[in-house]
C-alpha cells in the first residue's frame, strides 16, 4: 500500500466515522448499537455460542440498515 493510497483509505474511514457519528442522531445511534449488542450477546449466551452464528450477522445488517435509514450515510 502506497502513501496516497494509505492517505486516502484513511481519509474515506474519518469522514465515513465524522458523517455517523457527528451528525445530531449520532448519539442516538450509540445507543441502538448497544442495545443491539447486548441483544446479540444473550442470544449468544442463551444458546451456548450456537446463536452467534445468525444473531452478529443481522445485528451488523440491520445496524447498516438502520444507518441509511436515519440518513446518517448516502
């Protein structure tokens, strides 16, 4: 990985983070992901691991979803 390429992978990460995480539901945001994560985990810990297998990939899909649905991302 070249510098330019570096500084531009960089700069494409810092303003995707600004544009979530900055914007007036950012906060809002924090609060679903936790939610979601603490969803995630007892679901993990209710089925012994087993669980995991569906529940982080849809919690990580819906998270995406619910990021372009508050319009914090185009």
């Amino acid at each position: 990985m070249g510098p330019v390429q570096k500084t531009q992978t960089t700069s494409a990460f810092t303003s995707s983070f600004q544009a979530v995480y900055k914007s007036p539901d950012g906060l809002s945001f924090v609060g679903l992901q936790v939610i979601v994560w603490a969803v995630t985990v007892v679901v993990s810990l209710c089925t012994c691991g087993l669980g995991a297998l569906v529940a982080v990939p849809v919690s990580s899909f819906y998270l995406q979803n619910a990021v372009y649905y508050k319009g914090l991302v185009r």
